[in-house]
C-alpha cells in the first residue's frame, strides 16, 4: 500500500513540475514590465481559456500532492 501512494506522490509531483512549467510568466522583463501595465491599462483581453486550465490543474495537483505527501509521511511512520 505504501508503495502504491510512493509512486502516486511522484507522478503527482512530476504533473505539478510540468505543469508550472507550461505557464506563462506574468512579464517578460522591462519590456513586458512597461507593455504589461499599458495592457492593464487599457483591458487587453488575453487568452484565458488555456491559462485558466492550467491555474486550476496546478491547483488540484498541489492540493493532491500535500494529500499524498501527508498520506505517505503517516503510513511510514506507521510501520
């Protein structure tokens, strides 16, 4: 059983590496610094629907990981 929730915790935690990965950063140095708060000024609309996938599958995926984490951290104690 244990080994069962070991090898849950690193698929989940190679998920939530991938994941962050895949994210766009908020700005890209000086130049997103100076566009990004043009765009923020005038209400550029960008891309959510992506963006907002992956905001929620790193959510689910942290939430799952610290589940796992704590799971796993209990049954070694355990035995």
């Amino acid at each position: 059983m244990e080994t069962l929730f070991t090898i849950l915790l690193v698929i989940f935690s190679l998920g939530l590496i991938a994941v962050v990965l895949l994210q766009k950063g908020k700005s890209a140095g000086l130049s997103g610094a100076i566009s990004g708060g043009a765009e923020h000024l005038f209400g550029k609309q960008k891309a959510r629907g992506l963006d907002l996938f992956l905001q929620r599958l790193t959510i689910a995926l942290a939430v799952g990981f610290f589940v796992l984490a704590m799971v796993v951290a209990y049954l070694v104690k355990t035995a």
